[in-house]
C-alpha cells in the first residue's frame, strides 16, 4: 500500500465488483490481500474470468499499473546504493526465497548500511534474518522500478552465489531470469533442476522452471510437453489458475491432469470420463488394440465377483501406487459425488479388467448398491484400516470415507487430521480442504460442532484460493448443514442455495443432496413436519447429479421422524427396514441406536418406550451426541403421553442441555416446550435476557467482530458471506439484545464476558 494509503472507497469498489466468491478469494491472495490493487484486478478481468470460467491473469502486476505508479515516487530519493540492495532483496526473496541475500552483498563489497535511508523511509529495514520490506507491494515496487538491465544483474549475481548443497533449482531459476533469448543448453538445465525442486516436494518451483524453459528451448515441439508437466507442478502446488491457464497450451494430460481439473472446478461426469480414459490408457499400454474402447463400452456387464470385493486375483498390481490406481482412485471420487453408482461399477470394471489395485471405497459402494451389505462392510473396513505409516493423503482420505460411512467417526476424524498434514508435508495444499471437510463432518458428529464450523470455513478458504471450486460447494453444504443445527435459518438458506445452484450446474449430486438435508431438517427442527418429509422423499427421487444414495440413506432417522409426526409411516416403514439392515450388518452403535430409534417412533405406547430405552443404550456406546440428544427429547415427549412425569423430566432437561451446548436454539425450544407441557418451569434462554446467550452461534460471531471494529465487508469478507447478510445478521443482533448502536454491542458484550 502506498505512503498516502489506498483511496477510501476502494475496499467498497472491490465489494461493488461482480465477482464468484472463489474468483474473490483468489484476487485477494494474487494481490497480497491489498485492497486497491484488488479493485484495480477486478476492473480488468472479463465477463468468464468474474464467474472462475476462466483462469486468472498470469501476471497480476502487470494488471495493476495504477498501485505501483503510486509506489514509485518512495524510491526515487534514495541513493543509488540504496536501491541497488532493496533490488538484491527483492529479486532473493521473490518469488523463491533463496537466503542468499547476505552472500550477494559480501560478494559485491557493498556496504549494508546504505539501507538506512530506506529504513527511515518506511520502506524496509535490516535484521539479523536478511531485508524486511514493509509489505509484499513494496517488495514489488523495488524490483518493478529497477531497469531490466540492473534486474538481470541481480539475477546473475544471485546464481553466482548459489552454490550450496540442494541450492541447484534456485540457481537455474536466476539464470533463466537473466537470460536474454532461446538457449537449448539452459531450457536442459531447467528441466533437471526441475526434477530436483519437484522430487523435494517444491512443486510452485518446479512448476516455474519448467514455465521458463518452455519459454526459453528454440524446440517449439518441445514446448507443450514443458508446459504440461509445468500444469500438474503448478496444480499441486495449490494454483489451480496457472494449472488451467497452462494445461490450456499443453499436447499432453499428465497425470490425468485433465479430469482431475475437471473434478475439482468443472463438471463432475465430464470428470469422471476423463480420468477413467487417462487409466485405461495409461494401464493399456502394450495391451491389444482396441482394448480401451472394448473396456470401456462392456464395463458395465464386466463386473465379477472379486472386483466387488474379493481378494484380488493374480496379476493384479497391489505394490506401490502408479497412475492408473491413482486415476482409477480420482474416478472413483467423480462417481461418488455424482451420486451415480452405475459409473462406480464401470471404474470396478476397468480396474479388474487391467488388473488395477482399486480403493476399497470403491468396491464398498459397489457391493452397497447392490444390496452386499456384508461385502461392502468388509472393503469399507479395508480401506478404513489402510492409515499405517507412509499412507499418503489420498489413501488417507479414502480411510476416513470409508470410516465415515461406517459410523466410525473417531477413527474417520483422525485419519482425516492425518491426510491434512500428510498433504502439508507432501508440500501439496490441494489436498489440504479435502482432509479438513471429511474432518468436519467427523468433528461435527462427535459433538465438536464450532471447531467442525471453523474447520469447515477454514477448508472453504482454502478450496476456493486453490481453485476448487467444486470442494468449496461441497462446504458450501456442509455449513449448510451445521447452520440447519444451529438455528441460523437465513445462513442455512443463504448456504443450501448457493451449494444447489453450484451443484446442479456442475453434475455433482452429494452437495446438493446434502443441501437439501440441511433444510429438510430445518423444517424438521422448527416444526413444519410436512415440508421436511416432501424434502426428505424428495432424495429418494432425485437421479445422479441431483441426489446421492449415501445422502439419502443417512437422512432416513430424519425422515421416519418427520413421516410419523405427519401421519404417513407406509414409506417410512420400507425405508427403516433398509437402514436397520444396514446396522445390523455394520454393527455401528450409533446406527443401530438410529435404528432403535425408528423402530420406537414407528411403535406405540410401552413399546415404544422400550425402544427408546435401547436406543439410549446403544448411543452410550457411540459417539453422535446431538443425535443421542435428540432421542431423549423424542422418549422424553413420549414418556410425558404416558403420564411418567419424573422420567420424562430428567430426559427432556438432559436433552435441553445437550442442544444449548450444540448452540441449537430450535431443538431447545422443543425441549422447553415440552417441559412446559409438564408443568416444569424453565429459563427461555441459553443465557439471561439482554446478555449475548440469547444469539445463535452465527449471530455471535458477527457480533464479536463487529465489535472489534470490522465493517460489514470486512465481516462478509472474512465469513465468505454477502454484507447483506451480514447486514440482516446485525439487524437481529440488535433486535434479540435491545439496542440500537454498535457502541451498546460493545459495552454488552464486554459485560457478558466479565
């Protein structure tokens, strides 16, 4: 930001830009979070690029002439010493730090001291560790006001003093900045140190190697085969825009880049053909001609036994992961969010066809859609097992899928952790959001529902700055959900929108299945009974891209509890006996508890009492709290028409206090109000009138923030939410506390926290 500061309106100019929330997200990180320089890049992108269409601009300085016009003017009373080393700094710390800063200056016997000048400037300062510019545009601004003549010296004399063991990559990058034309020799050199930067996990670094010996090789056949090795570095090193931009110019998909870009930010069948073709391709090589059309044309009838589950036959590659099992494992991913089980059974087909070591997650859904609950149980504890020592993050997150699916909860919360930090030491962030949402879910169930909202914002963050667009409508959902828990109904509703709309444009039936069951439940948990089961009903119906099997199957406790409480148990009868069958076989003790808990609200009477007891003792046994508490809110309303006042008491009050711990205002109000029915006197409120209990969990958090002085933009910014609604949030903030003024809110909240 420049000496004067940015004009006051450009933070509201960006605000004013039509731009998708992941475009958003990925302006501010390209521009360093400032915000004029954002306003400047939004200003020039095109109608495709705002929506995330298209890539963003290669190079982001270029596109905001206007900032480092007014940074210029700082440097040019400085001495030519002086801007010599602020240049050396620039060039050593960006956009590789090399530390080799203080090797530079020795070896051209400059004195250090000459930066004093810019220190009393503001402009940088010196400490022990190297330069210290006041910001990353200032940074920008000492190398963009240098001449491409003194530039290019700077590189050079950074690679003469790059010498150090695993210093080769950084010393090729400077001499290809200091090159001035083709030089087949250094497009060679770039390609090896490349190899070096990739195989030590700086993949950004191999990315731009390559980069710049496509630029630079006179080869031109030579040229898209760079830049396509350069798309799979840079989408692995989380930019998913140069990935795009730079596979767009490539001959070849490497690594199935294709269909995993597809995957990640496009249409998820387009995806899923995509990678399925890349593994046939890359299994087939040196098979008979013809065999991947054959494949894939028979798949669907090539299904045997042993792909579905069985110990894998002869031939079958089960030593390290190669391409194929990775594509084929990518595949699998396409189909499970589609929600089209068919495309499941036609990856198992291409997988025991060329002898491909398939995710246990596949062969589960396989066998589970067709009605093998015990084989799928089997596969899903394989794969959930599969978490030993070395296990990367895609193994990682098939083990926390696959426990997921069986109710493990615990075991899919610490495999997910592990996937994440599997990704962050593998120096690959892409696979970060994925860990962190699967993690959420996790957290969520197990009662941990603000550090599986925080988790689930964080991941929405990072799949959007990494250009994963279709992982951030996945988040999307599952705030959706935490929301419909919570009570915030304007956020639930603001949410589920947003992920359907995203969802049905992109082929991707879990998001929007889970949509839907996030205000399917709201309307459950504020009484409007009816609507909730046409919701629910609703999934049953939907066909791949618009529902999802494993969805609907989660959501059926939801649904027999709205169906009896709207009188219509005939469907909801056929749907338990499928759910109990499941738990049956699974064993988990929170399905089973579910089940109980059908069987208690499809039964009458003392039955129905005994059901409910089993149901609690089952929940002791797992790990869904907000589930366990909502089976004591429903025994309780039960014991309460069968005159057992004291029993009914206790369960209603155990229950109240586990939704005011959730922060879930609608299901406590069920709760008061049954105690009410009994006669009990109860508080209405988590907290006492006037004092900050009386929000819901989202509300809080904007008024905190308000508080400590953020704007509605700032808020909105922070909560990947409109200001209008950070604006309605506000609104009911001052409506539930009784005040008028953001002093007041201060003061209020100051006092509830004392």
């Amino acid at each position: 930001m420049n000496a004067s500061g940015p004009p006051d309106d450009a933070p509201h100019a960006y605000a004013r830009t039509p731009l998708s929330e992941g475009v958003r997200v990925r302006v501010l990180c390209a521009v360093h979070g400032d915000p004029l320089a954002a306003a400047e890049l939004a200003a020039v992108l095109g109608e495709r690029q705002r929506t995330g269409l298209e890539p963003l601009p290669a190079d982001p300085v270029a596109a905001v002439p206007g900032l480092l016009r007014s940074l210029r003017p700082a440097f040019r009373p400085l001495a030519p010493d002086t801007r010599r080393l602020l240049l050396i700094a620039a060039a050593d710390q960006h956009p590789f730090a090399a530390h080799a800063y203080g090797r530079a200056v020795a070896a051209l016997r400059l004195d250090a001291r000459s930066l004093d000048d810019a220190e009393a400037a503001g402009l940088a300062r010196t400490t022990s560790a190297g330069v210290v510019f006041r910001d990353p545009w200032t940074r920008v601004a000492a190398y963009e006001t240098a001449s491409a003549a003194d530039r290019r010296a700077a590189h050079r004399l950074l690679a003469r003093v790059l010498r150090g063991e695993g210093e080769a990559p950084r010393r090729s990058w400077h001499r290809a900045a200091a090159a001035l034309g083709p030089s087949r020799r250094l497009a060679a050199e770039l390609r090896v140190t490349a190899h070096e930067a990739r195989a030590a996990g700086e993949h950004a670094l191999a990315c731009a190697l390559l980069e710049r010996a496509a630029a630079l090789t006179p080869d031109p056949r030579e040229r898209p085969r760079l830049l396509a090795r350069a798309a799979a570095d840079a989408w692995r090193s989380g930019d998913g825009d140069r990935a795009r931009r730079l596979a767009a110019h490539a001959d070849r998909d490497v690594e199935g880049l294709g269909g995993l870009l597809a995957l990640r930010a496009g249409n998820a069948t387009e995806a899923f053909d995509a990678l399925l073709t890349g593994a046939v391709r890359s299994a087939g090589r040196g098979a008979e001609p013809g065999a991947e059309h054959a494949v894939r044309h028979d798949a669907e009838h090539a299904v045997r036994r042993d792909v579905a589950g069985r110990p894998a036959a002869a031939g079958v590659r089960t030593a390290g992961p190669d391409t194929a099992t990775h594509l084929v494992a990518r595949a699998t991913e396409a189909a499970l969010y589609t929600g089209d089980l068919r495309r499941c059974r036609e990856a198992a087909a291409v997988a025991a066809r060329f002898g491909i070591a398939q995710p246990g997650t596949l062969g589960g859904l396989v066998a589970a859609s067709e009605g093998r609950y015990e084989d799928a149980r089997d596969l899903l504890r394989t794969a959930a097992d599969r978490r030993g020592p070395g296990a990367g993050p895609t193994v990682l997150i098939h083990s926390c899928i696959a426990a997921l699916l069986l109710g493990d909860h615990t075991r899919a919360a610490a495999a997910a952790v592990r996937a994440a930090a599997a990704a962050r030491a593998a120096n690959e962030p892409a696979a970060v959001p994925q860990a962190m949402e699967f993690g959420a879910y996790a957290e969520f169930w197990t009662g941990r529902p603000r550090s599986a909202g925080a988790a689930a914002l964080e991941a929405l963050r990072q799949a959007y700055a990494t250009g994963q667009d279709n992982g951030a409508c996945h988040l999307q959902a599952a705030l959706a959900v935490f929301a419909a828990v919570t009570g915030d109904q304007e956020l639930c509703r603001a949410r589920a929108a947003l992920a359907r709309t995203q969802a049905l444009e992109r082929g991707l039936g879990l998001p929007a299945a889970l949509a839907l069951w996030a205000l399917a439940f709201l309307d459950l948990s504020t009484g409007r009974y009816a609507a909730s089961a046409s919701r629910l009903r609703a999934l049953a119906g939907f066909g791949p891209g618009h529902g999802h099997r494993v969805i609907r199957h989660c959501a059926i406790p939801h649904y027999v509890e709205a169906a009896v409480r709207t009188g219509d148990t005939r469907v909801a009868r056929s749907a338990h006996a499928d759910y109990e069958r499941w738990a049956s076989v699974v064993r988990s003790a929170d399905d089973l508890a579910l089940s109980a808990r059908c069987r208690a609200l499809l039964a009458t009477g003392h039955e129905a009492a005994d059901h409910y007891r089993t149901a609690l003792d089952l929940h002791a046994g797992g790990t869904r709290d907000f589930e366990r508490a909502r089976t004591e809110l429903l025994f309780g309303g039960a014991l309460r028409r069968l005159r057992r006042r004291t029993e009914a008491r206790d369960r209603l009050h155990s229950a109240l206090e586990a939704f005011e711990h959730f922060g879930s205002p609608h299901c406590a109000a069920e709760a008061r109000a049954e105690l009410r029915a009994l006669g009990e006197p109860v508080r209405s409120s988590a907290g006492a009138p006037g004092t900050a209990g009386t929000l819901t969990s989202q509300q809080l958090t904007v008024a905190r923030m308000a508080a400590e002085g953020a704007t509605n933009r700032e808020i909105a910014s922070r909560l990947l939410l409109s200001p209008r609604t950070i604006d309605h949030h506000l609104r009911g903030v001052f409506n539930r506390l009784g005040i008028r003024s953001r002093i007041e809110l201060v003061r209020l909240l100051a006092a509830a926290e004392d």
